[in-house]
C-alpha cells in the first residue's frame, strides 16, 4: 500500500483519538464517559472474581451447546446478508474520500486495501471487548479473541464478496436471482415450521425433531466449515485450537483473494452510491437516527391518514407522527420477522433443557417481548426526531405538556402494536398463552407510555444525535446505559406499584378481579408520570445551546 494511505490511516487514529478528547471535554461528556467506565470496571471485576472464585460455575453455556449452535447461527447471518445485499456499495467510502483519494497517484488494488485495513483496525477493538463475552464458554481468552476476531472478520469479508458479486454479475441478474432465492427460503421455511407445528401439535417431541434435522447428513457437512469458528472460541488446548483456527483462517484469506480478483471497475459504481449512502446516513441522523424514518421520506403516499380530533391541540401533533410511523409499515413487518428470526437461537437452546417443552410458549413470548422492549430506538417519531425542529415546537401557543403528550403517543401505539402481533402470533401457533395476549392487550400501552417518556426525558436532558458519529465514543455508550438503567427503573417501579396495591387489595376483597382493576388503573397513572417531567424538559431546552451538531 502507498505510504501516504500509511500515512492517512495515522492521521485518521490520531482524530479520532482528539475527537474522543472534545467530546468528553464537556460537563455531559465527562459525565457519560465515566458511567461507562465506571460501569465496564464494574462489569470487568463481576467477570474476573466469578472466575476466580469458582472457575466451574463462571460458564455461562456449555461449550458443546456453543459448538452446535454456532454454525447454524452464522449460517442464518450469511442468509440475512446475502437477502439483504446487492443494493448498497461493495465497500463504502465517504465524500471526503471520493473526492481527494479517487483523483490521487492510487491504484483500484490499493484504495481496497486501505478500505480493507480501516475495517479490520475498527474490528480489531470490537473483536477484543466481545472476547471478553465469549470467555464465558471459551477455553482461554486468547482463544476468545482470536475466534471472535475471525468471526467478524469473516462476516465483513462475506458480505463485501456478496456485494461485489452482484456488481460484478449486474444488478439485474443479482435482483433476479435474490428474489429466486428469498422465495425458495421462505417455502421451505413455511413447509418445514408447517411440519413441525403439526407433529408438535399432535404430541411429538420438537426437541427429537430438531435433532434429527441437525443430525442430516447433508445439514452436517454444509455446516462443518462454519462450524470451525465456534471450535476456535471453545478450544481449550493447543491439539483442539490447531485444527479448526487453520480452517476458519482459510476460508477468511479465501474470501480476501476472492474480493481482489473481483475488484474489477468497483471505483466506477462506487462513488454514486457512496454518497447516496451518507445521504441516508445523514437524514438518519436530522430524524433522531432511525432507518425506517429515512427511508419513508422517499415512498410514494398511496392513501392518506384522516385527521384526528383537535384534542386541545394533542390531535394534530399526533396525526403528523402517526403519518410518518404508517409510511413505514414494510419496515415494521420487517422488523416482526427479524425478531422473531433472532428468537430461535434462544428457543433451540432453551429446548435443550429437561422439562421445559411444557412452557415453551411462555419462553418463546417472553423472549419476544423483552426484545420488544428495545424496538423504542428504533421508533424515534417524537422529539429525537424532531431534535431540528423543537424551535418550530416551542412557538406552537399550546401548552408544553399537550404537545408533550402529542409526541408521545405515536411511538406508544406502535410499539404496543408490535407487541400485541408477537404475542398474537406466538398464541395462533402454540397457543397455551391467551392469559399473556389479555395482559398484554390491556397493559402494552401504558407501559410504553411510560418508556417512551423515559426516553424523549433522557433525551431533553442529554440531547445527542441517535446515530454516533464517532466510532467508539464512550459519551455516547455511557449515555446509552444511563437511558437503559432509567428504563429498567422505570419498569421496576411501574410492576411495583400496582403490584403492592394490587395486592392489598386482593387481600383486603378477596377479588382477583377487583385487584386486577385496581393495579391496572394505578399502571395507566403511574404511566403518564413522566409527562410533567418532560414538559420540563422541554421547557428549559434551548435551542441555541442545547441542539447537539
């Protein structure tokens, strides 16, 4: 590579590191920053006394378990990213680099190595800190950082030949044939959970049936190669590392030769589609950092959304939220599917335990549920998607909590919304969970009343861009934390309260029916408690000071 890309990359680290400087420079910054720290010493010293003080329950999973479900789940990786693919750059770069390295003294081959070398040194932190992870079921944590190192690596190096692939082979003919290949996964998968719902339903043992798949041939060898990833992490001697590290290493280098030798006129697609790509990226940031929000701004409006009622002011906010969240609705449904998808890893593993087929329903809507909990990041349609806006929001002669409630209640709805579908689907299919759709009918509004509010408070107070910037800036992690712990409390206090009065009341009345009431009532109060708080909030930003860059 030439040694000014060499010099570059330096200059590159060096403004990265300065970034990290200034942002933690501020009051908010250096309050962020160290919770993180504070919260990584905490959870460092957690890992390392478990492990000191008894070194065999330290494990969190069984490093077969980890073995035998690690290829398949990469497997369902490389599903995702060859469905996915095709439509965005091989590899991307930013305007500043289009425009002062693609006119330079560079070859195609070096500009890709530079390109290459700055994802792997992004991965390479990553890699380490996800060892960390991995030591629960890994042999040693140099076999912990090297697995996860090939890992990443091998994923990054997978979808930039997938990319280049569809480039080099034309979009067309890649369209054509993802869409061959999406349909042909989906049959299979419709006819294969059709089979297995049936015999489930008629007193088979999933678990047995699960297996046998496993145990196919076919299956078997298909998934040996990817296997080799999860052997390195649980290696735990020089003889069981040897082996599969050489394998999961040649694959890796494998891919690498494969993307040089089809580089060919990548520079000529690349720069258009570059910057589309940033453009997204930067409309992603103006709408409080949501993909769905970014992509919406280009569907066509085949059918409008009715006014809603004046509502002293709270209709007219909510109608222009709610129009922006239903122009996403492929993206919700996306969203559903990919949950759902990432729920089978926990349910195989779940399965693998004695006794459990029985509440396996349960498991399975609980799971969907808790992941629920984090789609609020994603349904930015209140003031994080306005952080450019409030100024146009503060001169509305409305009174700081209508408009307040306002934007709050779009990302409600269709947070519950999303819910209720899980729950719903989990019950057409196993059934066994009609009390837990009730609940989460009656119940799914308030408690995302009172997330979101949490949410749009700690953004008030700690204004930020949704998509960071700077890779690796701990303000923006430890920011992360205190919004999740503020989340946590909130959703602590709110099962509290109504469970303590409910109680109460249930052993004052004798009535479950009478306490269910009374502890639901106390969970819609409970609920609207964060409205006068982001009133607050909202009242005492300043726009001038406030707005993050």
């Amino acid at each position: 590579m030439n040694d000014a890309l060499w010099l570059l990359l330096k200059l590159r680290l060096k403004a990265w590191g300065r970034r990290l400087v200034r942002n933690a420079s501020t009051v908010k910054g250096a309050i962020m920053t160290a919770v993180f720290a504070l919260l990584m010493c905490f959870w460092g010293f957690s890992l390392i006394a478990g492990q000191a003080l008894d070194p065999k329950k330290s494990a969190t999973a069984d490093p077969v378990a980890v073995q035998r479900f690690g290829a398949p789940g990469l497997a369902m990786f490389c599903i995702m990213i060859v469905l996915t693919s095709g439509a965005r750059p091989p590899v991307l770069f930013t305007p500043a680099e289009i425009q002062f390295l693609f006119c330079g003294p560079f070859s195609r081959r070096q500009l890709l190595t530079y390109k290459l070398l700055t994802q792997f040194l992004m991965t390479l932190p990553f890699s380490m800190f996800m060892a960390i992870v991995f030591r629960g079921v890994a042999g040693s944590y140099l076999s912990a950082a090297f697995g996860a190192l090939l890992i990443f690596s091998f994923l990054q190096l997978f979808g930039i030949a997938v990319n280049f692939t569809a480039s080099y082979f034309s979009a067309l003919a890649y369209n054509r044939f993802r869409k061959v290949a999406l349909f042909a996964i989906l049959a299979v998968a419709a006819v294969g959970g059709a089979i297995l719902v049936q015999r489930y339903a008629a007193g088979g043992d999933l678990l047995q049936m699960l297996k046998d798949v496993e145990s196919n041939t076919v299956v078997y060898n298909v998934l040996t190669p990817l296997r080799w990833y999860s052997q390195v992490v649980t290696a735990k001697s020089i003889a069981q590392f040897s082996l599969p590290a050489l394998g999961a290493l040649g694959i890796n280098v494998f891919l690498l030769f494969y993307v040089y030798v089809l580089d060919a006129k990548f520079l000529e697609t690349v720069s258009t589609a570059s910057e589309k790509v940033y453009a997204k990226i930067e409309r992603m940031r103006r709408s409080g950092g949501s993909p769905f929000q970014s992509h919406s701004q280009s569907r066509v409006i085949r059918r409008q959304v009715p006014s809603f009622p004046f509502w002293g002011g709270v209709g007219p906010i909510f109608w222009r939220q709610f129009v922006t969240a239903q122009r996403t609705q492929k993206a919700f449904l996306m969203m559903v599917v990919v949950m759902g998808i990432g729920a089978i890893g926990p349910t195989i593993a779940m399965l693998t335990k004695q006794n459990e087929s029985a509440g396996m329903p349960w498991g399975i809507a609980g799971m969907m549920l808790m992941m629920s909990l984090f789609v609020h990041q994603f349904l930015a349609f209140d003031f994080r998607a306005d952080v450019d806006r409030i100024e146009v929001l503060k001169t509305l002669p409305l009174p700081a909590w209508r408009i307040v409630l306002g934007q709050l209640l779009a990302p409600t709805v269709f947070a519950s919304l999303v819910q209720l579908v899980l729950v719903s689907v989990v019950y057409a299919v196993l059934g066994k969970i009609g009390l837990l759709v009730a609940i989460v009918a009656l119940c799914a509004l308030p408690f995302n009343l009172l997330l979101v509010g949490i949410d749009n408070l700690m953004f008030l107070l700690l204004p930020t861009r949704m998509v960071a910037t700077t890779p690796g800036d701990f303000s923006h992690a430890g920011r992360q934390m205190v919004v999740f712990f503020g989340r946590m409390l909130a959703l602590f206090l709110a099962m509290l309260l109504p469970g303590i009065f409910g109680g109460i009341t249930y052993a004052v009345t004798r009535n479950p029916y009478v306490a269910g009431v009374v502890g639901w009532l106390l969970l819609v109060l409970v609920s609207f408690a964060p409205v006068p708080f982001v009133s607050w909030a909202f009242r005492r930003f300043d726009v001038a000071r406030d707005t993050p860059p």
